[in-house]
C-alpha cells in the first residue's frame, strides 16, 4: 500500500507527498522528524509535518541564504549560522575562502546527526572543515549571551511554530542586532509571502526599529510549495542590497568563481526587486 506524507503547515492549504521509502521516522527531543525518498524530490527530510530539505532543490535556498549577504557584504570574515543543521548553508559559506570561522548554533544534535547520515552530500564534509564550530544551544540564549562579533548572521530556521518560533521574536533580533559587527548584514528565513503575509511584515517591522535598512529578497525553491519564499535583510547600510550585478561578478570572481546553480550576481540584483504585494509588506 502506498503511503502519502501530507505537509501541514498551511491551515487551508495541503501538499502530500508519495513515501517510495521510509529512511527514519520518529520523535527527536525537540521535534517529530521523517526522512524518506520520493520520486520527484528525492530524499526529503520533514520536521513537524513541514518539509524542509530535499536533495533535488536543496541547492536554492542555501545559495541564496549565504551568498546574497556574504557577496553583498564583501568583507564576510566571521559568520554565524542559527539552525541549519542539514548543512547546506554551512557548505555554502565555507566556499567563500576568506571567510575564517563559522559557529554553527543548532538546538537539536539529532538533526545534525541525521543528517550527516542522511544527507552526506548536503553538508559535503562542512561539518568537518577546521573553520567551522558546532554549538548545539538554543540560539536565542547564545546570541543573548556571546560576547562575539559576527560580519553576517544567517537565521537558517523552521517555521514559527514549536521550537522555531521564538526566532521570530524582537527580543531575538535585538540580540542579534547586538551580535553583529558594524556594517553586519542579519538575514532570516522569512517564509511564503503569499500565504505567510503576517510573518515577512512582522519580521521586517521590527528590522526597521533596530536597523537602518530593513527589508527582503525572494528566491523561488519547488518544494517550498505556495510561491517565492522570502529571506528577511538587515542592516545599517542600505548600499549593500544596491550593488550591480557587475560589482557582485567582480566578488565572485575573487572568490574564485565557483559554480553555482540558482544563485548569479544577476539574480542577487534582480531578488530585490519584489512584486508589488511583497514591497506593500515590507514598505507599510
């Protein structure tokens, strides 16, 4: 008999998806968490009945989660990942070279570990690169108490529910705020503007009592199902999300040019210029 996974995130809104195979299903300290493959998809992984990785189009959101603030910024030496514990952002940062120390701050080892069995080729050996620092915390208490200083802080998290959702409060991004070196770029998983309105206007509103530049960028991922998901932007130098595509090609090309299979400096420039009803809940 098949069996159907259904997402079960939206109130009126439903996705199943096919299980071909069951690779892991149970209840984590933290969350309900299952692993198994899918025909179109391939490998997903969900957490509370949301999906939030998939080996077919992994690739979108974690290149657009480090590289837009990572090119935009240009002088990234220190970064900060909270959650994230697949490993794609991780793998992403690390592929900017003079980026020297990445603290990854994940509440759930199991996650971690799930995934390095699950997913090996999702974190591509970050986990064990000597850059990179791995905190199993609850991010909010370690932005809350570190005394470090990172050039970027990227929110790699689920959606506000359950664990996830105390990083979506103001008292998280004032800390975060803290966290950041000056000139620092504060990017959140913002979720579908379409059918999450409430959540990119909220988050944003409370950018624009902390930071000078507050804002979005949307990246389209095929199993994020409802339309472009959002990353929420924070800074206090507006120039950083003004940048030509010719300006980011030049960073890229120092960076060594590496390949990439969403993100271009061209649709860095272009991920800014929202549709009309996303700009109304980022501008109110």
């Amino acid at each position: 008999m098949e069996r159907w996974v259904e997402e079960t995130l939206h109130s009126g809104f439903r996705v199943r998806l096919r299980t071909d195979r069951v690779l892991f299903d149970s209840e984590t300290e933290h969350q309900r968490l299952i692993i198994f493959e899918n025909e179109d998809f391939g490998r997903v992984m969900m957490l509370d009945g949301i999906v939030q990785l998939t080996t077919r189009d992994d690739f979108v959101y974690h290149e657009m989660m480090a590289h837009v603030p990572l090119f935009a910024h240009g002088r990234v030496r220190k970064a900060l990942i909270i959650g994230g514990g697949d490993g794609g952002v991780l793998r992403e940062v690390l592929r900017h070279k003079k980026v020297k120390s990445v603290t990854l701050c994940e509440i759930d080892r199991s996650v971690i570990d799930l995934c390095r069995e699950h997913f090996p080729d999702i974190s591509a050996g970050a986990y064990d690169d000597p850059r990179t620092r791995i905190v199993i915390a609850d991010g909010t208490k370690f932005v809350a108490e570190t005394d470090e200083r990172f050039d970027v802080i990227l929110v790699d998290s689920t959606d506000p529910i359950g664990p996830g959702a105390v990083l979506f409060t103001k008292e998280f991004y004032t800390d975060c705020r803290r966290a950041l070196a000056d000139g620092g770029v504060l990017v959140t998983q913002n979720g579908i503007p379409f059918l999450q309105a409430s959540e990119l206007k909220q988050s944003v509103s409370y950018f624009r009592d902390l930071f000078d530049d507050a804002y979005a960028y949307l990246a389209t991922t095929p199993s994020y199902f409802g339309g472009p998901m959002s990353y929420g932007w924070a800074t206090d130098n507006a120039k950083l999300r003004q940048h030509k595509p010719r300006k980011i090609a030049k960073r890229h090309a120092k960076a060594g040019g590496f390949a990439t299979r969403y993100w271009s400096p061209a649709v860095q420039a272009g991920a800014f210029a929202l549709p009309a009803y996303v700009r109304e809940l980022v501008e109110a």
